[in-house]
C-alpha cells in the first residue's frame, strides 16, 4: 500500500470517529468531486459538493442530526491514487430515533495527501425509511 495514501486513509478514519471538523476538512483538497447519492430531501447532508467549505457544512449537517451506534472496517484496498474502504455502519437519526444499518463503500481518490474525490455508497432506502415517522 502506498504509504502516503495509506497515512491519508487512516488519518481520515481516525479524525472522522473523532469528530475532529478541522482537522478533517483539512484532508481534503481546495476543491472536491464529492458525491453521496440519496433522498436530500429527507437527508441534506447527502448529494455534491465542490470544495472544502461545503465538506465542513456536509459534516456539521450530518453530525447535528445523526449520532453512531457502530461502525466496522471490514477492508481497506489501494491503487496507486486510489483507495477504497468498505465496511458496515448503524446510525440513529436524531430527528425519528429509528436506527439506519447499512453496508457502505467509500471511494477516495488522493492526490499529494489531499483527498480530490470522494463517494460514499450506501443503503440510501434504509437512510430514507430511517428518516421517516
């Protein structure tokens, strides 16, 4: 694995479980290919974003309005800028206290330490029926 990539992988795991906003926003490049597909409506944490401004408000959205309950690292694969972390999560969504579980696979292409594009695939049915009264 190349170690630079590898470093940024970790660094981003460890200051997401964290919560560190800062520090996190600061992984990512001045401006981002960000995708996460989904029901925005229900969730506006989901969909584009273009630069690290929108990353930080993407992350304060989500944390305001969901709280983990787990989340498991099942593998972690690189490819020269590439790195792919797949896993499983269970979130509650602060709004209904119904519990989103989910597999999830996130896509993340780096470039000299920075995170330049970012997607995140998931059970967006379950996130949306989670969102739901």
């Amino acid at each position: 694995m190349n170690n630079s990539i590898q470093e940024t992988v970790q660094d981003f795991l460890q200051l997401l479980s964290g919560r560190n906003l800062t520090e996190l926003t600061n992984l990512f490049s001045d401006t981002v290919d960000w995708y996460i597909p989904g029901d925005e409506q229900k969730a506006p944490w989901l969909g584009v974003r273009s630069n690290k401004q929108e990353v930080s408000d993407f992350f304060e959205l989500l944390w305001k309005n969901t709280e983990p309950v787990s989340a498991k690292i099942d593998h972690i694969f690189t490819d020269h800028e590439n790195a792919v972390i797949t896993g499983e999560f269970a979130t509650k969504m602060l709004a209904t206290g119904n519990i989103a579980e989910s597999l999830f696979c996130i896509q993340m292409r780096i470039q000299n330490n920075k995170i330049i594009r970012y997607r995140l695939l998931e059970d967006s049915l379950a996130v949306s029926k989670s969102l739901s009264k």
